[in-house]
C-alpha cells in the first residue's frame, strides 16, 4: 500500500542524492510530514545493503509498538502495587498483546503511528510528574519535540502537556516555577509548529460529511473496542472512570497527586485524537488501521479506574456500586476486546494474508509479461496502489532499473525462493523464528515484575526484624 511511495528515498540513496532524502521527508505524506519514518527506512535501507525488505520494517514495527508498551509500564504502571499493577498489566495485553490492530504492523510503512504514540507517552508522563530541569523533564521534552517529526497531530503531546499544566495551576500546591516554565516551552513549541500545519488539506472523501455522522463516529471510537452500531452506547461507560477523575481533580479540597494529572493528560490527548479521527475518518469509522489510538480508551480509563481506588476518591459511593461499576467496566472491555480479536483471527488476518500474496504474484507477473493490467486483476480487490488510477505510475516506478535493484527478491521472477542473504534481513528473520523464546522471555519479565511490585509491600523494618531472628 503506501510502502510504495518509499522507492523514491532509496533510488535517492542509489543516487547519492540525500538532498532528495532530506526534501521527501518534510514533503507532505497526504496530511502528514512523516520525518522520522522516512528517515528510519532510509537507515533499515542502508544497514541492509541497500535492499529493500518489507518484513524489517514489519519486525521494526512490532519491536516500537512492545516500547509503547513498556513505556506506558513505566509511565503510568509504577503508580500501581500487588493486583492493581496484575489488572494495569492485564489491561495492557488485552489492548496490544492480542492482534486487534494488526495493520499498521504489517505495513512496513506505518511505523509513524507507534513512534506518535511512544514519544507522546512518554512527554505526558514525564514533562507533567518531573520537575523541570531534571533528567526526567529533558526526556520528556526531547519526546515531545520529536512527537511532532512523527505526524501532522505530532503537536498533541504538547498540546495535552499544556492544558494539563493549566488545570495544575489552579491549584497553589502546584503553581510553582518548574510548572509555569514547562507549560510556557510546551507553548512555545506549540507555536513554532503551527506553521507546518497551516494550509494541510485532508482528503474530502474520508472526512465526515454532516454532524450526524460527526457524532456517531465519535461516539463509536470512545466506545472501542465495542464498534458495533448498536454498542455505540457503551462510551457512557467506557469513558466514565476518566470522567470520575476529572471531577475529583477540579472539585476536591485536597490537590490530588501527579499522577492523577499525568493519567488525565494522558486521557486529554486520546480524546484529541478521537476527535480528529471522528471528523478526518468519520466515514471509515471503525477502522482497524487506527486501533492503535482506539485502545488507549482502554488505557486512560482503566488507569482512572485504578487511581480512583488507590486514592479512595469519592467515599460516599458505597462499596457495592464500586465494584459493580469494576466488574461492569471490565466485563464491557473483556467483551469487546473477544469480539475484535475473533474477527481478526478468523477473518481479517487471513484474508490480509491472501491479499498479501496476490500482490506479490502480481508484482512478479509485471516483471515476467511487462503487462500493466495485471496489476488492475480483480484478485487484488482494487487495493492501492492496484488501481486503474495508479496502475501504470506503480508499474513505471517498479521497472526503474535503480528500484528494481533494490526490491525484496520474493517480488522478483525467478528468485522468490531464494532468500534475502542481506544482514538485517537474516536479523528480522531470526527473531521470527525465535519469536516463541521472545514471548516467553516478556512473560517473565511481566511476572518478575509482578512480584517486585506484590513483595515491595513488605515494610523494611520487618525485613530486618526477620534477619535479625535468623542470627545466632
């Protein structure tokens, strides 16, 4: 799909042309100046002899989306002990351990999207918890900076980070010197990236066409992973968790703590992205290329649920509604990630498989016949780039000797059964066939991690109590 337009950075590079490099990069990618994509690519190119392969880009992107993970471990995880820390981590995996957003891993040129999201967690939860200057505070601004080389709404960490700022400094606890000088940078940045945004077009055919359907899909993406027309409801209880935590934070006597803040910015930037899927992809509205984002309902609301009872917020609510609206919750989240993740195991995988494979057939029968219009056969499905529209400018771009140099032989005739011999291709490949060790290796990292948080419990002073018994 898209992968396509890259053979233009790697003929640049045959050329020794890295002006061209550097243009393509802040060229605009239909809304988008996807920075760091292009340049990543450029490198995995590079690093690979100049061969371009697909499955390390794959691979790339699989390891980025494990980083968001572990970034949301360490950004939002370590507020939470014992079974809070099991349900965060269970959570975690129900949104990305399970292959509910598949898509954007398997196009090898979709890795903007896990780098918008790694490096905006990160901004939210170390630019509103660390006090400016501190190491902490510089990583997450370095993070926020580079969430704008990522995608056109790149700005939104830093857009989260300031209104967060400005709720914290309507309490005198927080109303200090490192706050006022992280919201004013945050705004400064903010304000140097307007210029690449003035002037960007979406496309007028994706884009929601009347209030109505405005509406619908937002209310469908609040309440993912229930994406059926008739749960489009289920946002009422989806979002409540996030909702209850806004309200504890403004109307409270008491100053909550950081993290509360750094929970609520992160809910702030999943409804800014909600909305501008809602009004830039309403007519796509559910859309498995962007349930990276929809699972982030998962995230900062369950988060919020977990504040809300580790803080003990809100004591006048009895027990018994609290863990009916527990159980509730989980039980919507539990039912709908099941749904997603049987359509996509049964259906959607599969026939991207098949879709896959009659793309390379095809790409393999241009170079055989020199013929353009199998690149329009109706076993593509009319999948771009496989369109009357674009069929010949693909097919002119794969004959450049210079591209076709560089392509992945299971797209050249005569070689699909030889492999790919270049070094990170062997790499990408040996992970895959390891990937069984890799899974494990996660497992016990998830379960030592489990213990140090159940086990930190234990007070120090009656650990040493207890050594001191066992001398004699």
């Amino acid at each position: 799909m898209d992968s396509f337009s890259e053979v233009h950075d790697y003929k640049a590079v045959a050329e020794n042309d890295y002006g061209a490099i550097w243009w393509h990069a802040l060229k605009l990618h239909n809304e988008h100046r996807i920075v760091l994509t292009r340049w990543t690519n450029v490198g995995l190119f590079v690093l690979n002899r100049e061969k371009w392969d697909l499955l390390v880009e794959a691979c790339l992107n699989a390891i980025l989306a494990g980083l968001m993970v572990a970034a949301l471990f360490a950004g939002l995880g370590r507020y939470f002990q014992g079974r809070q820390f099991a349900f965060f981590a269970f959570l975690l995996f129900l949104s990305f351990g399970l292959p509910l957003a598949c898509e954007n891993i398997l196009w090898g040129f979709q890795s903007q999207h896990f780098y918008f999201i790694l490096f905006s967690v990160i901004a939210i939860s170390c630019l509103v918890t660390a006090n400016a200057g501190s190491i902490s505070w510089w990583i997450g601004l370095v993070s926020g900076i580079l969430a704008c080389l990522t995608l056109g709404s790149g700005f939104y960490a830093l857009l989260a980070v300031v209104a967060t700022c400005a709720i914290m400094a309507f309490r005198r606890e927080y109303r200090t010197r490192s706050l006022m000088l992280t919201g004013g940078i945050c705004l400064v940045l903010l304000a140097m990236n307007v210029p690449g945004v003035i002037g960007v077009q979406s496309e007028p055919e994706s884009k929601a066409h009347s209030l109505y359907q405005f509406g619908t899909s937002l209310a469908l993406n609040l309440s993912w992973p229930n994406v059926i027309w008739f749960q489009l409801w289920a946002f009422l209880i989806i979002q409540l968790p996030s909702v209850a935590l806004g309200v504890a934070i403004f109307l409270r006597r008491e100053a909550l703590p950081k993290s509360s803040y750094a929970i609520l910015g992160l809910a702030l930037w999943n409804l800014l992205v909600m909305l501008t899927l809602s009004y830039l992809r309403g007519v796509y509205t559910p859309f498995v290329r962007y349930y990276d984002y929809n699972a982030f309902n998962i995230v900062a609301n369950g988060a919020a649920l977990l504040e809300l009872s580790r803080l003990r917020l809100f004591p006048a609510v009895p027990n018994t509604a609290r863990m009916a609206l527990f159980a509730g919750w989980s039980s919507f989240i539990m039912l709908g990630c099941c749904q997603l993740f049987t359509e996509a195991w049964n259906k959607a995988l599969p026939e991207r498989k098949s879709e896959l494979i009659e793309e390379r057939f095809a790409v393999r029968d241009l170079f055989r016949t020199g013929d353009v219009s199998v690149l329009t056969a109706p076993a593509l499905k009319g999948i771009f780039p496989f369109t009357q529209r674009y069929a010949a400018y693909t097919a002119s771009l794969l004959q450049d000797p210079e591209i076709y140099r560089c392509l992945p032989n299971q797209m050249k005739p005569g070689l699909e059964f030889s492999p790919d011999n270049e070094p990170m291709s062997k790499l990408a490949r040996l992970l895959l066939r390891r990937s069984d060790f890799v899974t494990v290796g996660v497992f016990l990292v998830l379960a030592a991690s489990f213990g140090c948080s159940l086990f930190g419990q234990i007070k120090r002073d009656s650990f040493r109590e207890f050594l001191k018994t066992l001398r004699p």
